[in-house]
C-alpha cells in the first residue's frame, strides 16, 4: 500500500503519503472484504486476496526495474 500510494501521490510530503496511505489501505481493506462477502460467500479469507494483490504488484516492479 505504501509503494502503490508514493506512486499514485507523486511527492515526498510525509504529511500527504501517511494521510493518503491510510485512506488507500482502508479503500483496498474494504474492497477486499466486500468481495469476500459477496463473491466468495466468506470461503477464502481477507489476507490472500491482499497477498496476492501484494505480491503480483511485487513482480511487477522487479520485472519493471529490469528494463
């Protein structure tokens, strides 16, 4: 959530990126449970979603930087 929030703000203003940080992780950890609730009927639990998410955003930026 950091890393997508220093990418989406674009500033190095901690006052900015902790304000925006928190709103963009309680937007993903919403987003989340709401899928979890209505799609998925409570079968899979809120943290794969966001390990997943995580870690697919992780190769992104290591197969980005080799280029």
């Amino acid at each position: 959530v950091a890393n997508l929030s220093r990418q989406l703000f674009k500033t190095y203003r901690h006052s900015y990126l902790i304000l925006g940080t928190s709103l963009f992780g309680m937007i993903v950890l919403i987003g989340g449970q709401l899928l979890v609730e209505q799609v998925f009927v409570y079968s899979v639990p809120v943290s794969v979603f966001i390990t997943v998410g995580g870690g697919i955003y992780f190769l992104y930026l290591l197969l980005n930087k080799r280029r």
